[in-house]
C-alpha cells in the first residue's frame, strides 16, 4: 500500500507521542513502590477503568478480525461483544466491588483466601499462559499480519517494532502508564472504527446502494442477524445461537472476573463506586463494535467483494483503509489501530509482570524488598514480550479467523476456572480440595482440547468437524463436567474454614436501598434495557 508522506507523519507523531505520554504517566525514571507501578497507587477514576478496560479488550485482534468476519459472515460475531455486556455489569455489581473491599492485589491472591495455595498456584499458570498466548502472542500476530499489508514489513520486523515502543513504556510507568495511554488509546480506535463507518457508507450510492432494502438485498441472506440456527450458519457461517448463549458466559466468567490482565484496572480503583460505574461504562462502549468494528466488513462485501478473497484473508480491513479513506485520515485510522494493539499488549505484560512479583516471588519470599518487586515486574515484563514474539510467529497455524482463534484458546482455558470461580464465589461449601481437583481436570481437558482440535494437514478439526461439536459447545460441556466433579468433591470434602467462606458473595452489601437515579443498580438496568432494544430492533431488520 502506497502511504503519503502526511499519514506516516501522522502515524510516527502518534507512536512517539503515546510512548512519551505513558513514560510521563507511570513518572518517567523515577523510582516506584510497588503499589503504584502494579495498582497505580489505587487511583484510577471510573471513566479510566472504563476506557482502558475496553482498550484492553478490543485490540487489533477485534478490529482486524472483525472486518474481516463482517465481509466473510456478517455480524454473527457480534453476539460475542453483546453478550459481554450482562458480564460487565455483573462485574460492576457483584464482584468488582468486592474485590476492592477485600484489597486484592491478584486474582491468584483472592482464590489462595478462599481456598489454598494450591488454587492460587493454577490461577498463576493459568493467567500467564493466557497472557502470552491471547492478550500479547495472538495480538501480535494480528499486527503483524497489518503491518505487512500496510507497510510491507516482514512479520518478524512488524512484530519486533511494535514490541519495543509498547515494552518501552510499559516496563518502565506500570499500571499507570498503562491505563492513561489505554484512555488515549480507546479514543483513537473507536474514532478510526467510526471514520471507515462513515466514509464507507458514503461510498455505498456509488455502488448502486440507495435504501436499506437495496443494502440488504446487496448482502449474504440471514448476514445482519446474530441470532442463527444451525441451517443459517451452514450457508452464511458464524455460530448458533444456541452455542454462543451456552458457551460465552462459561468465556465470560473467565475472561471478565478472574483474568488479571482484566481485571486489574478494577483492582486499581480509587474508590468503590469507581470499581462499580468503571465496568458499566466499559459494557457501554461494548455496544459500539457491532456498528463500527463488523458493520464496514459487510460494507467492504458490497463495495470489494470482486477485490477480496470470499474466504476472508484478513486483508478486508487494509483494503477498506485504501479505497475509503482520504489522505490524512489514512494516517489517523492505521494510528488507531496500532493504539489498539499497543493498548492490548501493554496490559498483558503489565498483568504479568504483577503476577509474577506479587504471587511468585513475594509469595515465596515474602520479606522480598519493595523496589527488588518492582525491578523483577520490569525484567518479567521483557521475558514475556520475547516469548510472546515467539508464538505469535506460529499462531496462525490454528486456522480460522482472527476472533475464532482467539475464542477458541478461551474454550480450552475457561471451563474449570469458571466453574470453580463462580461456585466458590456464591457457595459457601465449595472447598478447597473441589477446587484443586477441578482445576487438574480442566488443564487436563483442555489440553486435550485444544490438542485435538489443532487442524491437520488438510485443515480439518477432529472434534469441530469430524464430532460436530464447535469450540463454544465444547466449553459448556467442559463446563458442566467441571461443576459436577467441583460440587460432587465438595460434598465429601471437611467444609472450608469460617475465614474461606469469609471471601463469598454477602447479599446484605447490595440489596440496600436505592437513594439516587444514579444508583450503580439503575445503571446497569438501563445499559441492560438498551442493549435489549438494539438488539431486538436489529434482529426485526434482519
């Protein structure tokens, strides 16, 4: 692609600028406590925990699979956006708050209290693999896969570029760092989403696009529908609906509540109405990707479908920056998107180097000094990005599309860490022997899984296409088997300490009266009512 002059300026202004800012936000050399360099001193408002956390969440992996999804199946994969903003109220109801009472650093932390070590010790495992292999090594390979196609960079060069502004700010300004410049960064992406939306709109009358009905009449039959049947999904591809209602919340639980690299801008919340409002406003912003993220990939099928390979390459987006965007705009949308995996890969590594520090090394040597936690953050930080550069060097070998990748990863993590997360949580019985024992299945499991799963020379799936059982199913299945063995191991297991059952859910916190329309509860109410109307209003138009 032939950039001008104006957008590479555009383009090197933004990533100087966004390195300069986070090395100013985490205070630049100076020495840190670990608090502020993992929590950020416990200092972010809600509006950053909210924009950080969807700077987290959508990375270039969602904006570049996401085209490219939309051209190849519509907004099928919309349903996973949506259905995460019920987790993220929840979250801002029910668990986030908790969290902050309770001053929990990690996630691990909370799941050594209310079981043992043990259970922290997987947490550990778990949350690093899904740090190397999700938030940093997929992403990677995801910007990567644009930096070839836009500047015509080796993947390894477009890797190692990336990998060293992001690292740069990111190791030296901690947490803080981090949520400013994911601020920043939510800003620029969702601005570029809506750039290519609108202008590719206003190509449509070229096209012979006058009317809705002449754009749906233009597109694959069944294609603005996110709610599909098994018949439906064979001719325009996507997930039934039944599988995604069943197999998200089991992701959901995972990815929203017990996911450091996530969760911690909760944890980081300088009061308890921030870790509430934070999320809510994160399950807000969630409602934009459908219209701004899948939408221009239905637009690219009307106006390149000639251009781009029907079996979606991933090259939809770069063509959709090239054909509808003018000089200038170019500059700012190839910026966002850079924002978007900057921000992704940023938390990562800061959600890492945290676990590492604080439920590794002080955990085995609790008398560690404050500024050795900080300087062992920073080095684990450097060894995770050489690693993840490794993976994402290979992660295309899994086959699919960018968002069906990544889901499926999920599929194989999720079910035991769900499971014992959301029975630990609300049930007072659930101890700590179910809980090591569910958590060995599920690593079990979904080894298996994802090894069995691994397509074959000819690109085949055994349990995906020879048993007919797609990756969000297997996740429900895994996760039914994980809450049996976890409450069946309960029940003849002693009954965890009154200190353990200490750490589970207390209704009496939150059904208090309601004093204010701005009540956490009214607002989550309304986020919920909306989403229910879009929704309904998008499947009457399909």
């Amino acid at each position: 692609m032939n950039i001008s002059f104006l957008d590479l300026t555009i383009i090197a202004v933004y990533l100087v600028g966004i390195v300069v800012i986070g090395i100013w936000a985490g205070g630049g050399f100076k020495k840190q406590s670990s608090d502020k360099y993992f929590l950020a001193g416990r200092s972010l408002g809600w509006g950053v925990v909210g924009a950080s956390l969807f700077a987290s969440n959508i990375s270039t992996v969602h904006i570049v699979g996401f085209a490219e999804s939309g051209f190849t199946s519509g907004l099928s994969d919309g349903i996973f956006e949506w259905m995460a903003i019920p987790c993220l109220i929840f979250l801002g109801i029910f668990i986030a708050p908790f969290y902050f009472r309770k001053k929990i650093a990690t996630l691990p932390e909370y799941f050594e209290k209310r079981f043992d070590g043990s259970s922290r010790t997987f947490m550990v495992i778990f949350a690093i693999l899904t740090a190397l292999l999700i938030h940093i090594g997929i992403s990677l390979y995801a910007g990567a896969t644009i930096m070839k196609e836009f500047f015509g960079l080796d993947q390894f060069w477009g890797v190692l570029l990336i990998s060293f502004l992001t690292a740069l700010y990111t190791i030296l300004g901690g947490l803080k760092a981090v949520a400013i410049t994911e601020t920043i960064q939510s800003v620029m992406l969702l601005g570029g989403s809506i750039l290519i939306t609108v202008f590719g709109l206003y190509m449509l009358p070229e096209a012979g696009i006058g009317s809705f009905e002449d754009f749906k009449a233009a597109i694959k039959p069944g294609s603005l529908s996110m709610l599909r049947s098994d018949a439906v999904v064979k001719e325009t591809g996507g997930i039934a609906w039944y599988a995604v209602l069943l197999g998200y919340p089991v992701l959901g639980i995972w990815y929203w509540f017990t996911d450091q690299t996530i969760v911690q801008r909760a944890l980081g919340s300088k009061s308890e109405n921030d870790a509430r409002i934070g999320p809510m406003f994160t399950a807000v912003l969630k409602l934009a990707p459908v219209f701004f993220m899948l939408l221009p990939g239905l637009i690219a099928y009307i106006l390149f479908k000639d251009t781009i390979d029907a079996s979606g390459t991933g090259q939809t987006y770069s063509i959709l920056v090239s054909k509808v965007l003018p000089t200038g705009l170019i500059g700012i949308v190839i910026a966002s998107l850079l924002a978007a995996l900057m921000s992704s890969v940023a938390a990562a590594l800061n959600s890492t180097s945290t676990l590492v520090s604080i439920d590794i090394i002080k955990r085995l040597n609790p008398d560690t000094k404050d500024n050795k936690l900080v300087y062992i953050g920073r080095i684990t930080a450097f060894a995770v990005m050489v690693i993840s550069i490794l993976f994402s060097l290979v992660a295309g070998a899994k086959g699919g599309s960018i968002i069906t990748i990544v889901n499926s990863i999920g599929s194989s993590i999720a079910p035991s860490i769900s499971a014992v997360f959301i029975l630990g949580y609300f049930w007072k019985r659930g101890t700590k022997e179910a809980a090591k024992i569910t958590f060995a299945f599920g690593l079990l499991i979904g080894g298996l899984m994802f090894g069995f799963d691994f397509p074959d020379a000819e690109g085949m799936k055994l349990i995906t296409d020879s048993w007919g059982i797609p990756f969000m199913m297997q996740a429900w299945w895994a996760f039914v088997i994980c809450c049996s063995i976890f409450i069946l191991v309960s029940y003849l297991t002693p009954q965890p300490t009154t200190e353990q059952q200490g750490y589970t859910f207390s209704s009496s916190a939150y059904f208090t009266k309601v004093k204010s329309a701005l009540d956490y509860r009214i607002l989550g109410s309304a986020v919920l009512l909306l989403l229910i109307l879009l929704w309904f209003i998008i499947e009457v138009m399909a």
